[in-house]
C-alpha cells in the first residue's frame, strides 16, 4: 500500500485547496498519510482535520527549529494533548511523537534548547509507548545518541541523508529511514546510493509536503502527496524493482514501524 510517512498537509500552502490536494493523492492510489505537528499552535487545526479525514494519522511535537518558540510548559502541554487525544476516539489516528530531533544546519546556537527539548519529548514518547518521528538535519550523531539514552523502540529517521554507518545504527535500533523528493535528483548521489543499496526493510516513502519537491517539479514547485506515486516509481527504477513490489514492501514497513498505520488503511 501506498503511505505517505511524512506531509505538512496542514501548511498554509494547502488553505486554499487542502481537499483537492487529498483527493488528487488518493486518486494517485494514496492509503494513508501521516501530518507531523510542528508547534503547539499546529496540534489543534491537524487534530480536527484528521476528525474528518479517516485515512489521516497524526503526530504531535515540537520541530527543533522552533524551539526558541516554545514557551516554558510546553512539554507540559504536550503531554497533557497526547494524554488527551489517547483517551478520546482519535487515539487511534495518533500514530507517534513528531516532528522531533534536532537541527545544526541552520543553527546551533540554540543546541542546549534544542537537546532538552528532544530528550523532554522523547520521555513522553516513552510514557505512552509511542514511536517518533525524527528530524535529523546536520545532527545524526547526536539524535543517535539521545535515542540510545532514551531507549526509544522504534521510528522513522524523515529525509534520511547521513551516510551507510548512520543508516545501519538506527535501523539497528528498530527505526525505518524515510525517503521522497530529494531522491529523485540525478546530483543528490550520496542519497540515490543510500536509496541503491540499503536494505529494503528499513525504507519508508514519504513527501515532507509541500517541501522537497521531487525533480520534475522544479527546485520552487509546490510538493504534494500525489507526488508519492512517482517517487515510488523513482525508488522502484533505482533498485531494479516493478514498482508494486516497491510500493507494497515500503507500505508493510510504514506499518510495521507506525502500527496504528494498518487501521487507517483498512
């Protein structure tokens, strides 16, 4: 089945067609998606979308790029949400904690903020036996060590680009490494190669939309998850493999590593 791990279907890029956009990707054969939050001020609007949308599972967190937003309780509020939210009918559609991790690419500046943040989500992700998803830019190293510490069971390390080692220790851990547009670029070699030559089982499919648009939209187009469709093909064509086989093998792993994926495909 065909799972979009990873889209920000409730950026404010899609207020203007978000059901046009959902309809196009289902029609493109999409099961399943899963929207991140990012800030506390996400968690609401996603919550109430997935209400109306069956085939929507949600995460909950901070993004380490907004930390310098986050107020003194919000891993307080955080927690109270997930409590909340698992109590209620939609606990089915809470599928982890996310989009957490960090991220020196754009700053360290911040690092001390950005590590209590994460080790603060990850005990909540460990409280309620929830898997995460993982923001890992420029920062691999660290993540890796704070998920040790933690003993953290399970997730998706989102748009995968560390190196063959890096890959083999989460995948070790139980996680599942995420891969979309930034494949499909003839230059990204270091990422094709990943997407060659790891182990089929460890890879997920995802969009990061309306980011990481795939190569025929061009470096500024809006990415979509009707987009999934043609970057399994990219992934299928890169491993030598019909693309059914692809799709069917990454939507058993999207499963396996969010659980709470296979009720929403039903």
């Amino acid at each position: 089945m065909l799972i979009d791990t990873h889209c920000h279907l409730n950026a404010s890029e899609f207020d203007a067609d978000r059901e046009q956009v959902w309809q196009d990707a289902q029609a493109q054969g999409v099961r399943a998606v899963v929207i991140p939050g990012v800030t506390q001020a996400t968690f609401q609007p996603i919550i109430q979308w997935c209400a109306q949308h069956p085939q929507a599972g949600f995460a909950l967190g901070w993004h380490p790029l907004f930390v310098d937003q986050a107020p003194e309780d919000a891993l307080q509020t955080l927690q109270q949400t997930v409590a909340e939210v698992l109590a209620g009918p939609q606990a089915h559609q809470l599928v982890a904690i996310g989009e957490i991790g960090l991220d020196f690419f754009v700053t360290r500046d911040n690092e001390a903020k950005q590590i209590a943040l994460l080790k603060g989500q990850l005990d909540i992700a460990k409280q309620f036996g929830l898997p995460v998803i993982l923001h890992v830019r420029a920062a691999v190293d660290s993540v890796l060590k704070y998920i040790r510490k933690h003993q953290i069971p399970s997730g998706i390390a989102h748009a995968f680009n560390g190196s063959m080692q890096q890959a083999m220790m989460f995948t070790e851990l139980g996680f599942k490494l995420g891969f979309g547009g930034a494949m499909t670029w003839p230059r990204a070699l270091k990422i094709r190669k990943l997407a060659a030559e790891l182990p089929l089982q460890h890879l997920v499919l995802e969009t990061d939309s309306p980011d990481i648009p795939p190569v025929w939209l061009g470096h500024q187009g809006r990415n979509s998850p009707a987009q999934l469709k043609r970057i399994a093909e990219e992934m299928a064509l890169i491993r030598g493999l019909e693309v059914s086989q692809l799709i069917e093998i990454t939507g058993k792993n999207s499963t396996q590593v969010l659980p709470k994926l296979a009720h929403l495909c039903t």
